[in-house]
C-alpha cells in the first residue's frame, strides 16, 4: 500500500511525497495526485500574483449549532479545481461569527470555503475530534500556499 502511495505521480509528474499517517483516510490523498504538486501550485500562484491565504473560524450557524468554517482566499483556477474534489463549495466571504457569507453579493470563484459542523451541545470529544480534521486539512493544505503557515490565520476572517 505504501509503496503505492510513494509512487504516485502528480499532473506535473513530479512525485507524490507521503503525508502524515492520518492523512491516509483523507480525501484527498489520491485525489490531489489528479492536480500539480504542491510546490508547482505555490509557484504558479507567486507568479499569478495570487496572495492564497486560508482563514480559520468558528461560527454559529443558521440551526442550532457551530461549525468550524476553513475559508481559502485566492486561490488558483487549478488549486480551485483541487479544492472542489474534496469537500469544499465556491463561497462569499463570511464577515464575522455570527454572519455566514454576506459580504460581497456575487460568488468569488478563487474563494472557497469547507465547513465541519457540531451542535452547540455537542460532547466534547466530537469537538476535539473536529479540532484535529481542521488540523490535518492545514497540515495539507499548508505546502500549496506561497507563503505556507504564515499564509494560514485564525480567528482573524478575510478582507
Ligand atoms: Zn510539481
């Protein structure tokens, strides 16, 4: 299974390096063998001048609960692309915690945004169990930004 894993190829036929042992189950792990590596991602958004920062809240949402919402903000049309395969939905910007998508009236196609949702009574452990999904998905995510961790903010929300 491993040396599977190892020999994978992306687009840009540069080779698929092993990511953490919990990324095994991720879904992302094979798919993002379809799209460029992530350093050729980083390269092509430094040189497309995209700044491509991911933001990281908790917010209530509509019902009864929270959910963690993982926003990414310029993003590349490939890594867009990427992005789309695994869960995430092209989305506004939310504004703060308490207001899911409401700034900017059109849909921005280089934002995306993925939201893990518990209920505001939720045990605990759920909660951590979310806490580590949203760390694995930074975990990544992280190598395809220009600026890797610096590009990563939490409880801050997109301009
Ligand atoms: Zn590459």
């Amino acid at each position: 299974m491993d040396r599977l894993l190892f020999n994978m190829t992306h687009r840009c036929g540069h080779r698929q390096l092993p990511g953490a042992s919990a990324f095994d189950r991720h879904e992302a792990r094979f798919i993002r063998a379809a799209f460029s590596c992530p350093h050729c991602l980083a390269e092509l958004a430094r040189r497309s001048m995209l700044d491509t920062r991911v933001f990281v809240n908790l917010r209530q949402q509509a019902s009864d609960g929270l959910a963690f919402v993982i926003e990414v903000a310029d993003a590349s049309d490939e890594l867009g692309e990427l992005l789309a395969s695994t869960g995430y939905h092209s989305n506004r910007k939310t504004l703060d915690e308490m207001s899911p998508g409401i700034r900017g009236l059109l849909h921005d196609d280089r934002f995306w945004s993925k939201e893990m949702s518990f209920a505001s009574d939720a045990d605990p452990r759920q909660v951590v169990e979310i806490i580590d999904r949203v760390k694995l998905e930074m975990t990544w995510l992280e190598p395809y930004l220009p600026l890797g961790a610096e590009a990563i903010e939490y409880c801050t929300f997109p301009l």
